[in-house]
C-alpha cells in the first residue's frame, strides 16, 4: 500500500501502525527475493549454456576420436588383406640362382630367382612386393590389386612388355655363347 493510503486507513482507525509494518517489511522481503530468483535465473542460465557448451565439445571430441579409431582399423584391414594376397599369390623363387637387382627407396636390394621369373618381372609379367622384411616375387594383376589398396607394397612394377617377346621369338634362331654373362 502507498503513504497516503496506510495514513488514511490509520486516520479513520482501520488499521494499526503495526500492521503497517508488518505489511511493509513483508513486502520488502517479497521484492528482495524476486531480485535473488531473477539473479538466480541469470546464473542458472549461464551456467546451463556452460553445460551444453561444454557436452557438445565432449561429443565432438568423442566423434573425432571413434573416427580416428575408424581410420587405424580401416588401414589395420587393408594391411591384411595385402598381406593375404602377398602370401595367397607368392610365386616361389627360392631355387633361383640368378639375381635380380632393384632399387628400394635410395639402396639396390637384390632377389635371387630363376632364369624365367627374371625375365618375366623384366617384362612386366610378375612384380616384386615387399611383406615385412621379406621380397615376393607375384603375378602382375595382383600388384595392380596390390597399388589399388596401398602402392607402398609393391617396390617392382615393371611395364607391360610385349614387343621383347617378339623380339626374343625373333633371335631364338641364334645361340649365345655360354661364356656370355650379362
């Protein structure tokens, strides 16, 4: 109630001064707890965009780390399967005697295989892929399989060489001295 309304009332006897007062301090008890809620609010507010803020970073933290676990098994199977098809298409060359020399990144590696394996990776026929520490001599269409999934498998590819076949039918009538090493 305003001044002038509890003067009147108190005047024509309606009420008392301790009523007044009491009224009074009770609305400024009501007033200062509306002021508390309202700044109340205000942090309840902030701090609930706080929260969410900081969920949605915790999610999209989440989401780049099973993406990055994605990535790792993703190659994880890849690396099998080349190692399968390495292994699955090995054309064995352990009794070969004659060496086939190749550059692996800046040294010159050396594989010893037989007179016809040679001369087909020479062609572009077979490829030399590495599996590990250890060299495999394998079919053409698989190292194409092979550098498909990942090229840092397959260190030897020649091209496809089909006009020294013809060549090769062309001087077969011709004997090489067996004195003659390459």
């Amino acid at each position: 109630m305003s001044n002038a309304l509890q003067d009147q009332l108190l005047k024509a006897g309606l009420t008392t001064e301790k009523k007044i007062q009491k009224e009074n301090h009770a609305k400024r008890k009501k007033s200062k707890q509306n002021k508390k809620k309202k700044n109340q609010r205000v942090s309840v507010d902030e701090s609930k965009l706080l929260v969410e803020q900081a969920n949605e970073a915790k999610k999209q933290k989440d989401r780049e780390l099973n993406q990055a676990k994605e990535d790792i098994a993703t190659q994880k199977a890849i690396s099998a399967q080349i190692r399968q098809l390495i292994e699955s298409n090995n054309i064995d060359s352990s009794n070969g005697e004659i060496p086939y020399n190749f550059e692996e990144g800046k040294k010159v590696k050396k594989l010893n295989v037989t007179e016809d394996i040679h001369r087909l990776i020479s062609n572009g026929m077979y490829a030399i892929a590495k599996s590990g520490e250890n060299y495999h001599v394998i079919p053409a269409k698989v190292a194409h399989k092979i550098m498909d999934r990942d090229p840092s498998y397959v260190v030897v590819q020649n091209e496809l060489n089909s006009t020294s076949e013809e060549i090769d039918e062309h001087y077969s009538q011709y004997t090489i001295p067996d004195d003659l090493m390459w």
